[in-house]
C-alpha cells in the first residue's frame, strides 16, 4: 500500500497482512487569521483572539505556492489574510491560505 506525508508530501510503501490494525493519524485542521510574517514565523490571530507565533511559514517545495500567496495577501492589505494550519501532535504546517472579508 502507498502513503502520503501529510507533512512533506513524501511517498511511502507499507505492507499490512490483513488482520493487522492499522492505525492513522488523526489530524486537526484550524483556520487562523495572520497579521503578519516576522522572519520565518507567522504571527496569527487564534479564533478567541489570543496570539500565536510558533507556525512557521511554509518552507517546502510543495507549499511555496502557499507562502508566496500569504505575503500576496499581506502586502495588498485590502483583505484579511486567513491561514489553514494542520496539525498532528506537536508537529503543525500551514497547508493553505485565503483572503477574507474586507479590512
């Protein structure tokens, strides 16, 4: 069988018999909205409105479109920017990017 990396879009083959129980990893996606980029972190706003600085913009060749599609949005500053994160354990990833309302 053939797995995806959620993480680095890496393929990976594994073999099962089966009976095996085969465990998945349960991910969580949540929606931010990003203020702005201070280096390599993102400063996002959480839905409660407390702030987050520990998401790093996406350095991986599969998200550069991602990254480049944040700083787009900032920059035009006509919209708020809203930041898909995914996350597994401590590991998290930004995975897409949008514009929202109105600023």
């Amino acid at each position: 069988m053939l797995f995806r990396s959620v993480f680095t879009d890496k393929q990976y083959e594994e073999t099962f018999g089966t009976g095996d129980m085969i465990p998945r990893p349960i991910i969580k996606k949540t929606e931010y909205t990003c203020i702005s980029v201070d280096g390599d972190f993102l400063q996002l706003m959480t839905p409660s409105g407390e702030l987050k600085e520990d998401v790093k913009l996406p350095t991986e060749a599969h998200l550069g479109d991602i990254a480049k599609r944040i700083n787009e949005i900032l920059e035009a500053a006509s919209k708020e920017c809203l930041v898909t994160v995914q996350s597994w354990g401590e590991r998290q990833q930004v995975v897409g990017a949008r514009e929202g309302v109105d600023q």
